[in-house]
C-alpha cells in the first residue's frame, strides 16, 4: 500500500480529536458537556458538533444520555488520555529542537492524533535520554545547540532531503502549512 494511503487507517480524524478533547475538557472544567458547549468551546455551530458526534458515537467513543449530556466512553478516554500524553511528548521534543512553544504546541495539535504508539514510545524514550543526567545525553544537547544551522550544500547535496533542503531559509516563503 501506499504509504500516504496510511492516513485514512488512522482511527479518528483531526476534527474527531478535537470533539473528543473538548468533551474532556469541558467535563473536567464544568462536570459537563453538552453539544452546545462543545460548540462554543470549538467556535462552531451545534449543528456541525451533532453531525460530527455521529461517527464518534458510532465508533463507541462517545456516550449521551437521556438529559443530551455526553461523556466519554472508555475508547474515547482512553484515546484522549493517549493524545494529551502524545501532545505533551511532541511539545517537549519540539522545544528540545529548539522550536518556540507557541509554534511547538500548533505543530503538536496537528499530529497528536496521527503519530504512531512506536513513534510516541521511542520519541519519549529519546526525551528520557535527554533529559538525563548521563555525560552522553549532556554533550549532546551541548553540542546540537552549538550546532551551526547553515547549509551550504544544494538540494542534490542535501544530506536530510531529496527533493528540496529545509536547511535554508528559503523554505519559510512557501511553507504550506504556516
């Protein structure tokens, strides 16, 4: 299979991870939740958080009862509890790079949900190694933060991309995500 048929096979989608963490938050905030909370809370419209809530339903992840209160059914906790982990680990290895929190926590929230359990288990394996005290983990840090960032190889040369060298700073003009 192709590899960017991948993203379909992930188990919600980007807006599915939002519904969820904000059911979560809204019951840990206030006790409750309710689709014209989440609403608000997501800045949409009632309407749009009903049709949303329909395949999370489905899908055994949320639950409402007769008083139209949601909450999360253990799926649904379970994956929130995994993105919130998820979402902290990325932050932190972002902000190891040097990346500014602001920007590391916009970049967490779009791939908090998509990472795999591998990916999550060995990007917190290598924070734990980072972050300790072992003289290796400390010249490390030492000496990617004196690590000069100029390239002055081409995209033929680039030694982390084949197509075009992120290196520059040529590539901030057309980011396709910014």
């Amino acid at each position: 299979m192709d590899v960017w048929k991948q993203f379909e096979k992930n188990v919600i989608t980007h807006s599915a991870a939002h519904h969820l963490m904000a059911i979560d938050s809204l019951i840990r905030c206030h006790g409750y939740a309710r689709v014209s909370d989440v609403a608000r809370l997501l800045e949409i419209t009632p309407g749009s958080v009903s049709l949303s809530l329909k395949p999370l339903k489905a899908g055994g992840f949320v639950e409402q009862d007769e008083n139209r209160f949601l909450r999360l059914a253990p799926p649904g906790q379970r994956l929130v509890d995994l993105m919130r982990a998820r979402r902290s680990v990325i932050v932190k290895f972002l902000c190891l790079l040097g990346v500014d929190r602001h920007q590391a926590e916009i970049d967490s929230c779009k791939i908090e949900h998509l990472l795999s359990g591998e990916t999550a288990r060995r990007l917190t394996d290598f924070l734990r190694f980072a972050s300790s005290p072992r003289p290796a983990a400390r010249e490390f840090l030492e000496r990617f933060a004196e690590f000069d960032r100029s390239c002055e190889r081409d995209s033929d040369g680039c030694p982390c991309a084949s197509q075009e060298c992120l290196g520059g700073a040529g590539d901030r003009e057309l980011d396709p995500v910014s």
